[in-house]
C-alpha cells in the first residue's frame, strides 16, 4: 500500500510540475502573439461564432480516438462467469432489499 502511495504521489507531482510549465508555456506564447506586429493576427479579435466554432471543433475531434486496435472478443467462459456474477448480485441485492421491506413494514 505505501509503495503504491508512494508512486502516486510521485506520479502528481510530475503532473503539477508538467502543468505548471504548460502554463508558463502558454502564457509566453500568448504575451508573444499578442505584441508581435509582424503576425498578422495579433491584434484581429475573432467574433463570438468563430470562438465558439473553433471551441467545439477541437473538443470534438477528442472523441475520434487514437489508432489503437481494438480489444479481441472474450471467451465464452468469460461471458458465463459474468452473467452468473450479474444474476447474483442482483439476487442478492432484491433479496436485501425484500427483507429490509418485510422488517420495516411488515408483510404486504
């Protein structure tokens, strides 16, 4: 457990840090393309529709996915333990909920 700990603990702090220098990052790159002349859209400011266009477009395309294939199929095995781990649980869990009913309110 404190290995685990230990390794989470190291993996936040390198993400903090690598958050902390992909703002420091950002804002550079802003402050630049905002007081260069030279780039032609340092002072053009771009409507409310071109913002929000461009907003839902880049959040979009995070939902194309990468080029991984796809998990094989699984084994009928797999598939058995499953639905009995499912029609389990759920017997269990109407089986608790019936008797707190009964305890509770007593017999319908």
């Amino acid at each position: 457990w404190s290995i685990r700990l230990h390794h989470a603990t190291k993996a936040w702090t390198h993400l903090r840090e690598q958050c902390r220098l992909d703002e420091e990052r950002l804002s550079l790159d802003l402050a630049l393309h905002q007081t260069d002349p030279a780039h032609p859209d340092a002072f053009e400011h771009k409507s409310l529709f071109m913002r929000s266009q461009h907003f839902l477009w880049k959040y979009l395309k995070k939902f194309r996915g990468q080029k991984a294939t796809p998990p094989g199929p699984n084994t009928w095995q797999f598939s058995l333990w499953a639905f009995f781990g499912t029609y389990i649980g759920v017997f269990i869990l109407t089986s608790i909920n019936q008797r707190m009913k009964e305890i509770a309110f007593g017999d319908y």
